[in-house]
C-alpha cells in the first residue's frame, strides 16, 4: 500500500486568477480550435464540446443542434445501425432536421458525431456494421468512441490497438483513465484522443460503490500533459456542473470537454419529461393552496439500475450499480444553456487575455480556492 500524498484537486478547489488582458469584447474571443489527429490525420475545425454518450443526452437530435454550432455530439451506443446508416446518410445533403439546408454547410454530420462502442464482441461488429455505412473510405464515419468505464484492462488495449489497425484513417477516442501512464499507452494502442475521468459524472456513483476515482482537474492536467508529449489529445469527461468548470477544464489543458448534466434535461436530450404538479404558498379565492405544476426530466447514468434494466433487462448478479437516475427541472431548449456556456467561456477568456480557446491554458493560472460548497 501506498499513499500519493501530491495534492489533487477538484474543479471546485480551484479558481482562475485574473490577468491583463487586451481584448475590448467577448465578441473577439475565438473558440472555434483545428485539430489534426495524430493517427488517423484527419482534421477538425469546430467548438472542441462534446455531448457525452449517454442516451439522455447523446442524441440524434442534439447532434444537430450542436453541430450548427461547430459542436460534436458522441451518439449514445444503443441506435441501431439503420438509425444510424438514416441519420448519417442525410450528410449527403446537409440538411436540417425540418429539411432546410443547414446553417454551416460546412459542417455535416460526419464532422459532428462520434460513434460509440464497447469492446464486447457484439459492439465490434456493429462498429464494423457502421464503419460499412459509406461505400468509400474518405465518406466512412470520422469519429469512433470506444468507451468504457474501467480503461485499464489490457483487453481494452488489446481492443483500441485492433481498431487502429482495421480503421487507420478513423479518428479514435478511447477511456477512461485518469493517470498520465495509462494515457500514454492508449495514445501508443492507437487512440488519437483519451477520455479522462472516473468516479466525476454527476450521476455516477462509482467513488461510492469502489472507492475509486480522482478529482478531475488534475486528472486532466496530468493525462494532457502526458498526451500532448505523444501529439495525442484529451477530452474530460465528467464533472462539469457550472460554465466555469467547463472553462477551469480547457484551462487545464484539455483539448475536447464532454458535457452530461449540463445538456441534460433539455428537449433534445432524450429524456422522459414528467409533469409534477406541487402545492404552493399561495391561497385562491377560496382560501385554498393553489396548485402549480413544474415539468421534470430523468437523466440517468448508463451503469444506472436504470439504464441496465432498459438495455440489459437488469443488473447483472456479479455487479453493482454505479450510477444513479435523478430527476432534473425541465430546460427547455438546448440553444439557451449553449448561449450560457459559450457566453462564459468567452468571458473567461476575456479575463484572462486569451484571444482564442487555444490560448487558455497558457494563459490561466489556479489559485486554489473553493468556488463551491461540497
Ligand atoms: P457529467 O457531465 O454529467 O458530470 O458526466 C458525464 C459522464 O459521466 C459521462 O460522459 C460518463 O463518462 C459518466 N457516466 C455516465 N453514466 C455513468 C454511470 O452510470 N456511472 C459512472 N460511473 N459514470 C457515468
């Protein structure tokens, strides 16, 4: 037994200290980012935010929402192929969901949606069955998730490392981890992007169930540093329940950040909406409690009883649940909550001198400070 008596901290323990800055607006802040992937070599111009794999979040329809922002959106694993071969077909025209051309034709589905997979034989032929969509390579889907919640079994290894080899000019992001050596040995296997976070998710209950996990923002501060010295990238994962944490995880250095909660809850995001109906403080005209009614979502973690007992037909005998299903107030569209977390990634910018997303992590310091209650 050993003790890391390093201090690891949490995007609540930190805050970002102010600095000169030349920019005169918010307006100036670029966050549009291009990156070429080491592997496969492909590009990719947009806003590095991710709607995460979770299937209240990582729909059809918030794909296109985010993509006419320059946004991905890493689809939920349990479409079928046809859904997928349908939703991915459409890229041929670049149209939007109501049939009108879309606002940034230069943006079209292919360059918008991460497909997901496990690693169980079953997922690796519907990766094979997705990859098959397109008859031409070059048209073949650009972005392949290969999730899982443990990345550090050497059968993942084994797995990312076969998928590079199949798929050479596919874009792989492959999790999670949280450490610096295991970043490096899945950007070694092949994976140009590494999903960092465990035991972070806002519905995850893994910290509770194993006592594993590792507060986020180092996490991510020690895998980019470790992919960035192999040219790979890093996408965080989890935990971001604010915009600031969204910016304290570019500020950390991570290329991509994938959002759960935060785009949970909204009409696009997939979830049952319910309506609560609550009695309140004030009285009618016969003196009795009027009765409001507020509109609720569920959103719930994919290693949830819930979601197994969807997908699996229940929690297998051998394992726990490490997640859990909440209910959270209906947002409306997706759209505002983008406006907010753009808005504040611009402003943190702005405080800090970054002309562009890309400056941010030279230019922030932490200081350490709570910006939250626990
Ligand atoms: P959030 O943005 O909500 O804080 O975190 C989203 C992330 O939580 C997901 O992208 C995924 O990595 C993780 N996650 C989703 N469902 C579960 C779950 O049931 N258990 C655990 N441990 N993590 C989950």
């Amino acid at each position: 037994m050993r003790i890391d008596s390093d201090l690891k901290l949490d995007f609540r323990d930190v805050l970002i200290r102010p600095k000169r800055s030349g920019l005169l607006s918010r307006s100036e802040v670029v966050l549009r980012r291009r990156f070429t992937f080491p592997h496969s070599g492909d590009a990719w111009e947009g806003v590095p935010l991710i709607a995460s794999n979770m299937d209240t979040v990582g729909t059809l329809m918030m794909a296109e929402v985010l993509a006419r922002h320059g946004m991905l959106t890493a689809l939920h694993k349990f479409y079928s192929v046809e859904e997928c071969r349908s939703f991915f077909g459409r890229d041929a025209d670049s149209t939007d969901a109501d049939g009108g051309k879309c606002q940034n034709p230069d943006i079209g589905i292919r360059d918008a949606v991460f497909f997901s997979f496990g690693i169980t034989e079953v997922f690796m032929e519907r990766l094979d069955a997705v990859m098959a969509m397109a008859d031409a390579r070059e048209r073949r889907p650009k972005f392949v998730c290969l999730d899982v919640a443990n990345g550090y079994s050497e059968q993942f290894i084994t797995v990312v490392r076969a998928v590079r080899e199949k798929y050479p000019e596919a874009v792989i992001m492959a999790g999670n981890v949280v450490t610096g050596e295991m970043t490096e040995e899945l950007v070694i296997a092949g994976a140009d992007i590494v999903k960092v976070g465990i035991g972070s998710g806002s519905v995850c209950t893994t910290r509770e169930q194993t006592g594993v996990g590792f507060p986020q923002l180092s996490a991510v501060i020690e895998c980019a540093d470790a992919a960035h010295g192999l040219k790979g990238l890093v996408c965080s994962d989890g935990g971001c329940r604010v915009p600031g944490d969204v910016a304290k995880a570019f500020a950390a250095g991570a290329d991509f950040v994938m959002l759960g909660g935060m785009l949970a809850g909204h009409d696009e995001s997939g979830g049952e909406v319910s309506v609560r109906r609550y009695l309140t403080d004030e009285l009618d005209d016969n003196g009795e409690r009027i009765v409001d009614e507020r509109r609720a979502v569920t959103f719930y973690g994919m290693s949830s009883d819930t979601a197994m007992q969807k997908y699996y037909g229940g929690v297998a005998e051998y394992r726990a649940s490490e997640g859990v299903c909440v209910e959270l107030p209906y947002r409306g569209a997706v759209e505002v909550t983008l406006q907010e977390i753009l808005g504040g990634l611009r402003s943190t910018c702005t405080y800090v001198g970054a002309h562009r997303l890309k400056e941010l992590s030279k230019r922030a310091t932490f200081v350490i400070g709570r910006s939250a209650p626990d």
